[in-house]
C-alpha cells in the first residue's frame, strides 16, 4: 500500500493528515465522531498563559464559500490545559501538537518552557495572529524583526520541534517564512485566516461582536495555496498547507504547491469525517498514479519551469 | 451522539413557508429529548458550507421517526424544503441539552415562533392533561402559526396569541401570559423558546415573579458540537462572567444566568 508517512524535520507522523488550531478543540468533541484513521497528529486549540473568556457574541457568521470567525482566543490557560485538557489528550493515539499564543514574547516563552517539561508534545506551533501589546498591537507575525526574535526566544526554551504559523495578512508572506526559519523555526504552517467583515444592513453595524474576524473556509483555498507555492520556492523548511481544504483534490493542490503535510479546519464543522475520507482518498490516487509515498509529489507543481508574475 | 443518515418521510408545507419534516432515524429517534437538536447537512455540495440547527419537535421510538418544523428563510431552509420522501438527510445529533423538568405542576410552556417545535416536543414528553401543562403560543399572524392540535392530540391547554388579533388573543405572548397569571394562573415552572426580545421580556418580568424559568436560546453555530466556541452566549454565575457554547452547555438555559 502506498504510503502516507511525513518527515516534517525531526517531526514524524504516519500521515500528512493534521486538524487546524481551534477547529477540533482539544479533540474531546470529535472523539465520538471520528475514528483516528488517517490522523497525522492533532493540533490544539491556541493556548494562552491565562485563561482567555473570548470575544462577545456573535462569534461566527457563514459567507460565500467560507464562514468568518471572531472567538478572541477563548481558552482554559496553561495551568488548565495541563491539568485538566492534557492527561484527556493522551487518550489520542497520535502526536499532539499545541499552539500557543500571547501577548508578549514573555508569555510565549514562559508557554513553551512550561510545556518543555510535559511528556507527549510532539512539536509546538506558534500562533503568530496575535498582536503584540507593546509594540501598539501589530501581530508578531506582520514584522520580520519581531517575529525572529519572538522565535528566536521560544527557541531557547522549547526543545522539540517548533512550527511558526503564518498570517496572511502580509504583503509578501514568504518574508515572513524566512524571518522564521533565520529565528530557528524548523517548520511553516499556513495560512491562518484572512481578516475580514461582514455589516449587518438592518442594524448599520458590523454584524461581529469584535466587528472584525477571520475568514475561512473554500473561499481563502487560492490564497492559501498560493502563499504556500511562494514559502516552499522561497525556503526549504517543511509547510504544514491550511485554508478551505474540504476533500482529497484540495488536499492534492496544496502538496503539489509545496507542502508536505496539511492541516484540515472548517472543513470538521461540516464533515466530522473529512480527515479519514482525504487519507483514503490520498491513497487511492497514489495507487492508481504507480507512485510509492506522497512525498513524491511535494511542490510537483514548480516543476514547470514558470514564475509566477504578479497579477 | 452520532451521525446518522436519516431517510425524509414526510415533508409538508403546513402554512406558507412553515414545514413539517418527518425523519426515520431509529437512534434518533430513540435517543432525542426535549430541547436537543438536529445538525443537518443541508445540501451535499459546499453551497451553503454550514450545517444547519434545527430542534427536534417530537419522536416516536417505534416507529423511528424525529419530527422537526422548520421556517424557511435563506439558502439552507429552502433546500431542505425541497427534499422529496426517501431523500438521505445527514444528520449529526441528538446534540445539546435538554430541558430539565422539575415534575412541578402546572408546567408552562411559552413558544413565540418557531420556538413552538422544542416545546412541543416537551409538551408531549410531559404528557399529562390541561390541568398539568399549559401551552401559550404567539405569532404575528393566525397565518404563521402552525395547527399544533394536529400534532398533539391530547395534552396541553392551549392558547393561541397574534399580534395582530387574526387567531386567539392579541397583543403579545408575554401580555398574554401576564393577563393569565392575573386571573388566577399559578405556574409551577416555565419553559420558552422563541425570538431572543421575547425571551429578555419574560426573564426581565420574572425577576419578579420568581418562577423556575427554562430558556432555549439561539445562535450562530459552526460545528454544533462544542469544538470551535462559536455559539458563544454571555452567561452570569456566581457573579463571574462566562461564555458557554449554546450547543453544548445549551440551548437551555436558566433565565437567571442568562446575560440580557
Ligand atoms: C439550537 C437551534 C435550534 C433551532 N431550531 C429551529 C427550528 O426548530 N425551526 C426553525 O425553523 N429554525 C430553527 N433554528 C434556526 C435555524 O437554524 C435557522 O433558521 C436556519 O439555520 C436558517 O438557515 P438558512 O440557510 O435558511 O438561512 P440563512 O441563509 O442562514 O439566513 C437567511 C436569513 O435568515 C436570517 N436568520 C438566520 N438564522 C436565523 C435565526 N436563527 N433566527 C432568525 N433569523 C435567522 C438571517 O439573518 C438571514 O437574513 C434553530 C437554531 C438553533 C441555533
Ligand atoms: C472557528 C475557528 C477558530 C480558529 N482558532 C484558531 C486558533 O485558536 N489558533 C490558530 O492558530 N488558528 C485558528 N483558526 C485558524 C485555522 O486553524 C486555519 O488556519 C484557518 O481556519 C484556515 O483553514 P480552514 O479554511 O481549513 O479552516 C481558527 C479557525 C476557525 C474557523
Ligand atoms: S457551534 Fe461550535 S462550539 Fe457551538
């Protein structure tokens, strides 16, 4: 049987199958729903170093093709998910990956030193959608000198392997990808959500409780696969692909782009099974293409000698 | 809980643009209770993306059918009114959690809208006789309101209100109900279900009367589950501020604990 094994740098997981920060929770709810069949790894929801009660309601909103999102980061805090969400977790049969988040390059550092010493974390990713309180809110993972160094700094106090996940609300995202290789990131997730708004026309004023949110869903899928085309010709870290892939063809785009493994977010909300449906799938098209292992056709699609102008 | 593909019975348009959906879904039906609900996949294409809420109106375990009414509003509610019989309909559930009767008699049930199907569905679980439950059910006009005899034969005392007088009484639900506790009516505990205003009117009023109060509340939801905190609704408890998931922790809730 053709095989679905990665080798993200020192990250190895039986399939390039993973869930999207904050889409699976910490997996609790989809216990029950889904067999663990064709999971690489699960990826948390973002924890922060307090507990964070979330933005006011409402929190999410459908759009075409998408659905944008505003949650504000709720979650337990550190000292809750390690007490309470970590040791339920371990049930998961496969690699845990947690995302952490904060305000400071302080609390990201203080998150990954507490985590360096649990046992069962595979590998931590970074969410670098977060705005920087000292620097008058701009989002680490909008300037190349701060994201460095905040990786940089995580670097010194996580030994595992550390994914920086990308914003993509940047004017060139594969900057931003070096700047995280150069502070010791090993590998690149993208993209996290577009920003967005909807108005309510009824009540003249934007419909989200925080006004603004995030975009996600099909509807981003071209951005996404995109900027992963752009990080993987740009440097030579492993990209985690993320952003509206519903089925085993989205999938397939995002490895041909460049990356060597996915992650699968709003997709869950409508099909719980859409991770174990893509493995088969991926599967199924390895077999009927004679190839041996998927990692035959990362970023396949660079291979046709064009540049991409910009249009 | 699971996902289930229940297959459509009976799909009719019971007053313009309000229908009445019988599913067969043997677990479902065997497993549902009042203020849980159905997350149904609407269409088997991305278009709309979303699952759709809906409550669960009434089961019967013998025969395997969940019955749901629904208002048809946008994209979703319209497909779903286009099912045909013997159409697979994907269903996650039975999610949520239910109302929690405390046996307290009489048992007052007030709907506003399609709030009617979550209580319906109580009404016939408590059974019982005019005597024990009661049922207030508004709408704007005699119109939109469903003929909910048909589908509880037996059971509550039932009071229709309009806003505009066409059936029953006039005015709104909660002036209707308050001119009843006027003229005698003592509740033993209360349970409602409808548009967000209606249920802050009835809470805002029963900080004075004091009666047991069970809500179920609306909102948007993405996963249904309880994974992605999008449902979000602002909750008061012990004088802490906290969001808990209308999908999970919900849809019923305490007036009490409700943030208005
Ligand atoms: C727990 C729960 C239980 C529910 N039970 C029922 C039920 O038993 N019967 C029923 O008919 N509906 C019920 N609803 C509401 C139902 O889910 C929505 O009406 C439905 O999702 C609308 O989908 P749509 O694609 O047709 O409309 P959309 O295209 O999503 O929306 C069309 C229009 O309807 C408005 N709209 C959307 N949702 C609502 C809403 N909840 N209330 C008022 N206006 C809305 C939108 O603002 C928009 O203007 C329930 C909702 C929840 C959260
Ligand atoms: C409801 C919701 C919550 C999210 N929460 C987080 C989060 O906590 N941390 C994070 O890094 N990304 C979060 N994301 C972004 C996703 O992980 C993902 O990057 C994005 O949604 C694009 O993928 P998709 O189109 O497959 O959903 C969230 C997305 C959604 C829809
Ligand atoms: S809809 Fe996702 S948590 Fe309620």
């Amino acid at each position: 049987m053709p095989s679905l094994k990665v080798k993200l740098g020192l990250l190895e997981l039986e399939s390039p199958l993973l869930t999207a920060s904050g889409t699976f929770g910490f997996g609790e709810e989809y216990a029950p729903l889904m067999a663990m069949e064709g999971l690489g790894a699960l990826i948390t929801k973002t924890i922060t170093l307090e507990p964070r009660l979330g933005n006011p309601s409402p929190r999410m909103v459908e759009t075409p093709a998408g659905m944008l999102n505003a949650i504000g980061l709720q979650n337990p805090g550190l000292e809750n998910f390690i007490k309470i969400e970590l040791p339920r977790l371990h049930s998961w049969t496969v690699p845990l990956i947690v995302s952490i988040a904060g305000e400071t390059e302080e609390e990201y550092v203080t998150l990954a030193r507490a985590l360096e010493g649990q046992s069962g974390i595979a590998a931590l990713e970074l969410n670098l959608s977060c705005p920087n309180v000292k620097k008058g809110g701009i989002l680490f993972g909008m300037d190349a000198a701060l994201l460095e160094s905040l990786v940089g700094m995580v670097r010194a106090a996580w030994s595992g392997p550390l994914i920086a996940k990308l914003t993509p609300n940047v004017t060139a995202i594969e900057e931003l990808a070096r700047a995280a290789a150069r502070g010791g990131a090993q590998i690149i997730s993208a993209i996290n959500t577009l920003r967005g708004m909807v108005i309510d026309i009824t009540a003249r004023r934007p419909l989200l409780g925080n006004l603004a949110g995030g975009l996600s869903g099909p509807a981003i899928r071209p951005v996404a696969v995109k900027m992963v085309y752009d990080i993987y010709a740009a440097t030579s870290m492993p990209v985690i692909g993320v952003g509206g892939i519903m089925n085993t063809d989205d999938a397939l785009q995002f490895v041909l782009a460049g990356a060597a493994a996915v992650a699968v977010g709003t997709a869950n909300f409508v099909e719980p099974r859409t991770i174990p449906r893509i493995a088969a799938g991926l599967r199924e098209y390895l077999a009927e293409n004679g190839l041996h292992s998927l990692q035959e056709l990362v970023g396949a699609a660079h291979n046709s000698g064009q540049r991409t102008e910009d249009s | 809980m699971k996902q289930c593909s229940a297959q459509v019975r009976e799909l009719e348009e019971v007053r313009e643009g309000f229908y009445y959906l019988a599913l067969e879904e043997p677990y479902l039906a065997a497993t549902a209770l009042p203020g849980q609900f159905l997350h149904l996949r609407v269409t088997t294409t991305f278009d709309p993306l979303l699952r759709r809420p809906f409550s669960v109106a009434g089961t019967s375990p013998q025969t395997g059918i969940v019955r749901l009414f629904f208002r048809r509003l946008g994209t979703g509610t319209k497909l779903l009114s286009c099912l045909r019989r013997g159409d697979p309909l994907d269903c996650l559930g039975p999610l949520g959690s239910p109302f929690m009767p405390a046996g307290k008699s009489p048992a007052v049930l007030l709907a506003g809208g399609t709030g009617i199907a979550p209580l319906l569905f109580l009404a016939e679980k408590l059974g019982g006789t005019g005597d024990e439950v009661y049922l207030f059910y508004g709408a704007a006009t005699a119109a939109s309101l469903l003929p909910v005899e048909r589908f509880l034969p037996s059971g509550p005392r039932l009071f229709y209100v309009t806003a505009d007088g066409s059936a029953g009484e006039t005015g709104l639900l909660t002036d209707a109900f308050r001119r009843a506790l006027e003229k005698g009516l003592v509740p033993g505990e209360l349970f409602a279900c409808g548009p967000r205003p209606f249920l802050a009117i009835l809470a805002e009023e029963n900080r004075r009367w004091g009666y047991p109060l069970q809500v179920s509340l609306e909102e948007n939801m993405a996963c249904g589950l309880g994974a992605c905190q999008g449902c979000a609704v602002l909750l008061q408890k012990d004088g802490k501020r906290t969001y808990a998931r209308v999908c999970r922790e919900g849809p019923v809730f305490c007036d009490a604990e409700v943030v208005w």
